[in-house]
C-alpha cells in the first residue's frame, strides 16, 4: 500500500555507543519495520545450519520484534492492538533526537563561521552558550515528560515525535502500576529516566567543562553584545572589588538573536541576564582574576567592557580608535586551541576502516582512504565554496549563502566531471612517467576479494529461504518482556552490593524486608560469611521468580542468578546510587 520503496544506500553499522550510526539505524527500523521482519525470515529459512550466526541474528531480531508488554485481561476487542516494545523504544530514541539532540550534535559538529569550513572542533568560544541553550531546552524537554508521566494533558502538535512516541505508549496495557512489569507505567516513565540520566552527563561532561573558570572567558570572542556585559561583571568583582550581588545586571528584557547556533532555526533569541546568571552562577573570580587569560590583559578587556558600542573580536570595523589585536589573538590562540571534538579526527579514522572492509590489504586500503580523500573530500568543500561564491554575487544575505551546504542534481554531476577530468590530467601525467612494468608493479595488489560464484550461491539460497514454509524457530518465540535496568527500577547486580561500598546496612534491611532466616547472627556472618549473604539472596531471589514465573530460561538453578530486584528501600537506594555513578562514566 506504501508503493516502490527505494532500497536504502550506504547504511552503517549501527554502534549503541555512537550518535551518528545509531540514530540513522533506528530510524531505518521504524520505517522499514515490516521489510525487516521479512528479511529476518527469508535469512533464516535460507540457513541450513540453525546454529550459524546468520541464524543466530535472524532469531535474535524476530525475538526482539516479538516482545511486547504482557497482554492486559479485557474483553474488548482489540485490547492486544499494540506495538511491540522494541519498536516504542525506538520512538523514545528518535522523539529525544528530533526534540532535542540532533540540533545540538549537528551544531557540536559544524564548523565556526568565521574560521572557515574546516574548523570542526574550533568552536570553543561559542560553547558558553551552546551549553546555556541546551540546558534550557533539557529544562523544557523534562518538564513535558514529568507532566505527561503525572497524568497531565500536554499539547505536543508542536513535537510531532514526542507526540507519536507517546500515541504508542499510552496504547500498550497497564501492568499492576509497576513500572518493573514492563508494560504502559514502564514507557511512562522512561521518557523521564532517560531525561535524568542524560542531564547527569550533561552537568558532568558538558556544563561542568564549559562553564569552568578557565573556559567561561573565551565568551568574550562570542556575540559582542553578551561579551560586554559578562567583561562588565568581570570588572565589577575583579576590578573594583565589588560583590555579584550589587551588579547591575542588563534589562531583564535585553535579548540578542544569535544565527547559525541551532540546525532547526535560522535564529535562536538569547536573554543576555539569564545568560550571565547561568554563566558565572558557580564561578570563582578569584581564579579567574589569577588566570593569565585575564590578568595579563586586563587594560584591553576593561576598555571592551567600557566601550561605548560593543567590540566584536572579529569585525575591526567595531574597534573604533582601540588596537583590540592582542585580544582577538588570545581567541585565536588559546579558545580556538581547546578542541570542542574530535570528530574531524575520527571522521578520517573512520574514513581508514571502511577502505579496510573486505579483507583489504594494507596497501589497498590506503591508496583508497587516499583516493576518497583526493576525489570525493576536496569536491565537497570546493563546490559548497564555488557554489557560495555565486551566491554572494547575486545578494548580500548571509543567511541565503549560508544556507548552501552542498551542490546537486545536475551542477553537481557537471561540477564532479569536470573535478574528475582535473584529477585525471594530474593522474595522466604521473603516469605518463611509469613504465608498463612499473605500472603494474604499482597495481599489483588491487584484485577483488569477492568470489562471484559465492554471491550468486548465496543468492539462490536466498531466493529458496524465500519460497519456503514459513517455520516459526523456538528460539525467535522465546516467552520474554523486556529487560527492565536497575534505572527503571529492574534488577541490582549481586556482585556491586559489596563491603567496599558499605553496603551493610542495604545488605540487613534487604535481609530482613525478604523473611530470609539467617543460620548465625547478622553480624558474624557479615564479619566473615559475606559471600554465604550474598548467596541466601541468590536463593531467595530464585524461589521468587520462580513462584511468580518470571523466571528466565537459562537461569535452571539459584547459583546462576547474579542480580535481584531490591525489595526494600535502602537495597533501591543503593541501586540508584549505583546507576548514577555507571550514567556519569567516562
């Protein structure tokens, strides 16, 4: 019904600790749901050998699909008539990036537009804000979730992701109000413990970086406008020996609308107040005072914090009768220095393994990697520049010449050939110079790897999965839920409740909330029997799951269980402690 779908190109291996695979992944999955589906099928009927690890993908991904939150007792038709939980997962992923992330990972990615297309990573002095809009949309983003997890009713036309996430959500069953059986408390209120402990990164790996001491300073070579009046605060507290609190602080109503900041805006509106609060609401003047950053520039930055327009680092024409040079080096020098990423890095490590793919020899692989920087790097950058160019000739908006990130259709077809025909030229000359020995000496590597044979075999076995009865595999229909984490208040592993930890108190009340009867008193036996502790939870946790049959499969005896679902208050607070140490992990 949905017509001639396009099959998908250059699709990566998603990695689930990398962004920019994962997201793509996750949304191919959604869109090609039931395409999947039949692939997993076809390739598993295709497989002689159940055992092989094509088979063990297919049943793994039909086991996956199969999953759904366990089916409420109703008698209304259609009670079962929703998604898998899998596929609900999947939404809360790309509603987070289409709410909120992508925006901020594009921008974090780009370059700074005044230090040119290949200045990735340079954008340090425009993070103190970066860092301040992404606060305050995590703000507004965990505000929604709260509210839609307490039972409000909230207008999401305005986030069609969030809003059809939620559609899912509010259609899978309710399991006993807890949110530990998987099923509509579960996806009510992932959104908000997803959003906690991505903020816990944030405050850890983010905020604490970019609105540091030694950092907040390099706003000075951001918006002119926000530049002043944090060199202002600095001048009152440092200068004049002045506290925070009797500054005067600008309108509460002064804004500067900053362009290029966000992937989904033009323009983003910044209160200058709320940002300078933000910005120096930890700061230590004292240590800033000390930096060299500042103390040894302190007749230049007072004279910008008392100018009469403000003074834009970049724009000379904003100097007025000042020679603000040594300033603007310092952001060149020392802000541009500290690398925000180092993606450009990995985007050419990344670059070296796909030309490896295939069992690529060394040689090969990197006269590709060199290939594709030559051929296909330079075209982009070249023809984004080229096409600008023409741009700036026809009109004086900036916004319009921004816009042009790469060429298409038949400008770029035309543009590419004619890239390609000056690369021959170089190419012809060189080897004008080789000799036909020395020549095939050069390409004596290159030679596919692939068996043409093999892939029509491999085909055909295919094409015959596809014809086939469908066979439903008992490993595709293991009875499963899904794995609720210790976030979710799921399980606690056994071996991080640990002396070391000072767990003992957790261990006697975790004891005692389970009716455990212990064989000596608790004290000898944390004394001396830890691990006999330990096990008696091993037991009871395994008797547990068994009387309410949510035991799984491959647990057959209570030595094999290594984790448990805390049954009193000081065992869960231990295992909230533990999950927030493990979200704020390098």
């Amino acid at each position: 019904g949905g017509g001639e779908k396009k099959a998908p190109r250059g699709v990566q291996m998603p990695n689930w600790m990398r962004w920019n695979s994962m997201l793509p992944a996750a949304r191919l999955v959604l869109e090609l749901w039931l395409e999947f589906r039949f692939l997993a099928v076809a390739n598993r009927q295709s497989q002689k050998n159940g055992n092989s690890y094509m088979s063990q993908v297919s049943d793994s991904l039909l086991a996956a699909m199969n999953v759904k939150a366990p089916r409420a007792v109703s008698d209304v038709e259609g009670a079962d008539n929703y998604d898998p939980s899998i596929y609900i997962q999947l939404l809360l992923l790309v509603a987070f990036a289409d709410e909120l992330f992508d925006d901020f990972f594009h921008e974090a990615m780009a370059p700074d537009p005044e230090y040119g297309a290949a200045s990735h990573g340079q954008t340090s002095r425009r993070w103190s804000v970066f860092t301040f809009l992404l606060k305050k949309n995590l703000d507004e983003l965990q505000k929604i979730v709260e509210r839609k997890k307490d039972g409000h009713v909230v207008n999401l036309e305005d986030r069609p992701s969030l809003a059809r996430y939620y559609k899912a959500a509010e259609r899978v069953p309710p399991c006993g109000g807890r949110v530990a059986n998987g099923g509509r408390e579960y996806f009510m209120e992932a959104p908000v413990t997803f959003i906690r402990y991505f903020r816990l990164s944030f405050k850890e790996h983010v905020e604490s970086v970019w609105t540091s001491d030694r950092i907040l300073v390099f706003a000075i070579g951001d918006h002119p406008i926000l530049a002043q009046w944090l060199l202002k605060l600095l001048h009152h507290v440092i200068d004049s020996l002045e506290t925070v609190e009797n500054f005067a602080y600008p309108p509460p109503d002064l804004t500067v609308n900053l362009k290029y900041r966000l992937r989904s805006k033009q323009e983003v509106e910044v209160n200058v107040r709320e940002f300078l609060e933000y910005l120096t609401a930890n700061a230590d003047f004292k240590a800033i005072a000390s930096d060299p950053f500042i103390s040894e520039n302190t007749e230049l930055l007072w004279k910008m914090a008392s100018a009469s327009d403000p003074v834009d680092l970049h724009d000379k024409s904003t100097w007025g009768a000042e020679d603000y040079s040594p300033v603007a080096k310092l952001i060149h020098r020392v802000a541009v220095a500290v690398s925000s990423q180092g993606q450009m890095i990995e985007n050419y490590v990344q670059a070296a393994g796909r030309a490896s793919r295939n069992n690529r020899g060394e040689t090969t692989s990197s006269a590709l990697a060199v290939g594709n920087s030559l051929v296909i790097r330079s075209y982009n950058a070249k023809s984004r520049e080229e096409k600008r160019d023409k741009v700036r000739e026809k009109t004086d908006d900036d916004a319009a010449v921004q816009k042009v990130r790469r060429v298409k259709d038949q400008e770029r077809i035309e543009g590419f050939g004619n890239h390609l025909d000056g690369i021959l030229e170089s190419i012809g000359i060189v080897r004008d110079g080789m000799t036909i020995t020395d020549f095939n000496d050069f390409v004596a590597d290159y030679s596919s790897k692939i068996s043409k044979n093999e892939l029509e075999a491999e085909k055909n076995r295919f094409d015959e999965g596809i014809n086939k009865r469908r066979r439903v595999t008992a490993k595709e229909s293991l009875a499963a839920n899904v794995t609720i984490t210790a976030a979710m208040g799921g399980k606690f592993p056994i071996a991080k409740i640990t002396k070391s930890r000072n767990h003992k108190d957790h261990m006697q009340s975790e004891i005692s909330a389970r009716g455990i009867s212990l064989p000596k008193e608790f004290e000898e036996m944390y004394d001396r029997e830890w691990d006999d502790l330990k096990n008696l939870l091993r037991l009871h946790e395994f008797s547990r799951l068994e009387a309410a049959g949510q035991k799984p499969e491959k647990i057959v005896k209570w030595s094999q269980v290594n984790e448990i679902v805390p049954q009193s208050e000081l065992m869960q607070e231990a295992m909230d402690t533990y999950m927030e140490e493990e979200a704020t992990k390098s």
